[in-house]
C-alpha cells in the first residue's frame, strides 16, 4: 500500500470516508498498526503516562518523544505519523518552536507535528508551516494545560464556550494547519467546527461526526488501567491476559512443568557426562 499523505487524508474527508488514528509508541505496536491499515500513527505525549509511568504528559521531553517517534516511523511506513510536540516545546518563542519542530520531524523522522491549544497558538503554527512542516492542531480538552482547565472536563459547553472553540478552530485552518483533534466536546459542537472547516477532524469524545476518531492504543486494548474515560471503547482486555499468562508461567516454573523436553537441548551423551562427575 502508497504511504498515506495529507492530501489523501483531506481527499477522504471531502469524500466522507471516515479515517482512523490510534497512537504506538515502540516498533512491536507500530507494526501491528502498520497491518491494520489505519490511516494515522500519533506518537502521542500520551506516551508519558501510558508507558514511562509520569503522572500527566507535562514532563516528558523532546528527546523522550523522539527516542520514540524513530521505533515507530521504523516498524509503520504506510500510515501517517504524527509526532506530538511536548509540553513547553512551542510554547517560549516561535524561533523554538520552529526548531523543535524540525528537530521531530528530522531526528524522529514523523511527516508532520502536532501541537495542543486554539487561537492563541494560530500564530505558532503559521511559523513552523512556513518553515515546511505540516502541523496538526488539537483543540478542546488539551491535557498539558489541564490545570488550567480545571481538571479532565467536556470542553466547550454552552453557546459562548462553544463560539470561542470554532473560533479556535478557524484561526487554527487559517494558520496553515491541515487537521484537528477535537477532544472532549459536546457532539453538536464538534459537528458544528467539522462542518464549517475544510481539513479533517479527527474526535477524541467528540461524537459521531467528527471526519475520523483517534483512541490511545493503550485505552483500547486494556494496558492503563489508572482510569477509562467515558469515550473509550476497549477492544480487547489484553492486561488481564498478560497478567494470567504470567501467573500461569510462574506457576509452571514453581510446579517444574516448564521447560519440558521440546524447549532443551541436547549435545553430550550420558557416557560422556560420567566422565565429567
Ligand atoms: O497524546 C495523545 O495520545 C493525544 C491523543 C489523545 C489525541 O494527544
Ligand atoms: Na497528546
């Protein structure tokens, strides 16, 4: 199959063929992506939480994201991936925020970056645009700034939150950003910014008529079980497989019923091992 590009992602949106996202973070999940045919690989600073253990996605670094960003673009060449730009990457002047940038997509290899926040960082993502890498936005529930949010909340509630949300989307459109994430809103309200901007949205709790829907692979699978949020469907409960798969290894092991003789090796005869006592 031709590596998705953004042309090709904005072609089915005019079409209205739904696209699918869901994040790796490591060569063995990029590949299993990879056979599925979904469309887009985010590496997501989700990454901080679901496999290095930090308590929000604040922390993590830019060489964090790009130390996995390069497994990934190694086991995935068809889909599109994204690399998630890390909290206080874009943030300090648009001089870093470029640099960063060119930094994910030249030492991670990701064909385009994604950053989170709505009008105010239009002017960010015009920069990086034009110095040639393609940004997507994410507006809505944005998990780095989620103190000032207030906690994990529905973004966009009632009319004048609303307003501002398809305003955040506009200027982010306007700015030279190819795609949105929507998280965390008010179905009508998604519907509302997915059919008044012209690139792809792509809803994360944001209802039905998103032009795609992202999961965490990590959610859809069983492997975080710190909490589930209520737009997540599980696909399949793969921790508590792997937990009793691991027991029951424990427990050959204890009872000697692993190894048996198809996993050993042999090499010295009987006559030759007396020898050698
Ligand atoms: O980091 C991430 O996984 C994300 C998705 C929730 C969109 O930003
Ligand atoms: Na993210």
């Amino acid at each position: 199959m031709a590596a998705v590009t953004i042309p090709a992602l904005q072609k089915m949106k005019a079409e209205g063929i739904k696209i699918s996202m869901t994040t790796a973070y490591d060569y063995p999940t990029a590949c299993l992506v990879e056979k599925s045919g979904i469309e887009i690989i985010l590496v997501g600073d989700s990454l901080a939480m679901t496999v290095l253990g930090m308590d929000s996605t604040v922390p993590v670094t830019m060489d964090e994201m790009i130390h996995h960003i390069k497994p990934v673009v190694k086991g995935a060449p068809t889909p599109l991936i994204v690399g998630d730009m890390p909290f206080g990457s874009y943030q300090v002047s648009p001089e870093e925020a470029v640099a960063n940038a060119i930094r994910l997509m030249k030492e991670g290899g990701c064909d385009t970056v994604k950053l989170e926040g709505g009008s105010d960082m239009a002017p960010i993502v015009k920069r990086i645009v034009k110095a040639g890498v393609p940004v997507m936005g994410h507006i809505g529930l944005t998990p780095q700034t989620v103190s000032m949010l207030g906690g994990f909340k529905v973004q966009g509630k009632g009319e004048a939150a609303a307003k501002v949300l398809l305003q955040d989307a506009l200027d982010l459109q306007e700015a030279g950003a190819w795609g949105l994430i929507i998280e965390a809103v008010p179905e009508n309200v998604a519907r509302l910014i997915t059919e008044k901007v012209t690139i792809p949205t792509i809803g994360i709790g944001g209802g039905r008529h998103c032009d795609g829907q992202v999961l965490v692979f990590h959610d859809m699978f069983g492997l975080f079980d710190k909490f589930l949020p209520k737009f997540v469907k599980q696909y399949a409960q793969l921790g508590e497989q792997i937990v009793a798969g691991l027991e029951t290894f424990k427990d050959d092991v204890r009872e000697s019923r692993f190894p048996e003789e198809k996993h050993v090796f042999g090499g010295v005869t009987e006559e030759e091992l007396k020898r050698l006592y």
